[in-house]
C-alpha cells in the first residue's frame, strides 16, 4: 500500500499561520483528509467547529469501555458537537486513532452532572437545553427508524453488558432502540453510536457539503 499522506513541502512555504512548520518540514502523515494537510490541530479544531453539527453524542463509562474510542472518531468523522463521557474520567484512547484531538470530549462524573449540562446547553435559537435521548433496546424503548429525531440532542449510549444504567435512563426523555431481526441481544455499543449518528446525518445533515468526500 501507498505511504498515507505527503511528504515534505517543497518549494516555498506558505505564508499561512494555519501551516505547522514541522509538518511542512517533515511532511504529514497523519489520518487526516487533505484539505487539512500540514494545518496545525488548532487549525484543523477550529476549521471543524466553524461548521460543527448541532447534536451531541455521550457514553456512559463504568468499566472502562473499549467502545469508546470508536464511538469518538467516529463523531468526529460526521463532526458532532462534542462527545460527552459519563462516569470514569479515563478511557482507552487506542481506537481513536487521534481523532479525540479535534474534537471536543468532556467528561461529566455522573448523570446528574450531565444531564445538568444538557438542560444549560446553548441552542441554535438562543435559547437553552437540549433533548437527552438514550439509545438502547431496552423494554419500553421506541424504534430509532421511526422517532422524528431533533436537529438539536444529545443521543446517549450504554456500555457492553450492563447497557444504559438506571441513572441514565431517569435522565432520558425517551429511549431508541435500533430495530434487530437476529438472534443476537444487541450490537455493540460502537456500532449502534455510528448507526444513530448516521441516523441524524441522513436527517439533518446536507450531503456533498463538507471537504473529504468523493467528488
Ligand atoms: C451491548 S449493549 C448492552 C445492553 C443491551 N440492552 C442488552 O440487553 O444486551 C451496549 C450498548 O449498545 C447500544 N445498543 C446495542 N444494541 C442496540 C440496539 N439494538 N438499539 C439501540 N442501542 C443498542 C446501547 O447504547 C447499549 O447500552
């Protein structure tokens, strides 16, 4: 396969701060699309916030879920507001592949604190609070397919065995379930994040605008 990525610069250097001197130096062989090809990560931070889309995606994390990283880059892949991670601070950053660096991942210790955030966070309006929905095929849960999802939430999900807890489900408007037609209890909890965050992408978000994409 290819090396991924360019190598040194060549020529004269731009004259744009957005360039990180090192990378035009040693060239950039980061995961990383080539619009943003030897930006610095705050460049690159800002240039995804500037169009950031409205809806926020959280974890919950008791038992140092291996999901996580996957659920983060895959935010950042459709850029989401932010990932918000609930419970234990720390979590394993291995299948992120970095991506946690251009976005923002804020941890809330518990339910309440972050369902506290959730009811405070700015809307596109001016007004403030956001819908808190779990994502889980819990009984009582209504199906994703169908549920007219709002521009603006924050779409929870639970871990590998226990699910959404207690705590999280209190905070809920309303719980999602992912229609199943196997044998098997759930899918895991990655791959329900990057279900529902498409769910809202094929809603909301307007396709062939965004650098990256196949032309
Ligand atoms: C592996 S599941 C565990 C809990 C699951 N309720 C069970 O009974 O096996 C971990 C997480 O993945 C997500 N998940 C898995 N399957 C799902 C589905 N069919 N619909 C919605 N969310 C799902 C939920 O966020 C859930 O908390």
């Amino acid at each position: 396969m290819d090396d991924v990525g360019v190598g040194p610069w060549r020529g004269a250097w731009p004259d744009d701060p957005r360039y990180d001197p090192a990378l035009l130096r040693e060239g950039d062989r980061r995961n990383v699309v080539d619009q943003y090809r030897y930006w610095t990560v705050e460049a690159i931070r800002a240039e995804l916030g500037s169009r950031k889309h409205p809806f926020h995606i959280a974890i919950e994390n008791w038992t140092h879920d291996f999901n996580i990283g996957s659920v983060v880059r895959t935010a950042n892949a459709f850029n989401v507001a932010a990932v918000h991670v609930v419970g234990r601070r720390r979590w394993n950053r291995r299948g992120a592949m970095v991506t946690d660096r251009y976005l923002d991942v804020v941890h809330h210790p518990d339910a309440e604190t972050f369902v506290g955030w959730a009811s405070g966070a700015r809307r596109e309006d001016g007004g403030t609070g956001i819908s808190v929905l779990g994502v889980d095929n819990l009984p009582g849960a209504v199906p994703f397919e169908t549920f007219e999802l709002p521009r603006e939430c924050v779409l929870v999900f639970g871990q590998e065995g226990p699910g959404l807890s207690s705590e999280a489900r209190r905070v809920c408007e309303a719980v999602l379930s992912i229609t199943q037609f196997g044998s098997t209890r759930s899918i895991n909890a990655g791959a329900a994040a990057a279900i529902a965050m498409h769910g809202w992408v094929r809603r909301h978000a307007v396709p062939g605008t965004a650098p990256g994409n196949p032309a």
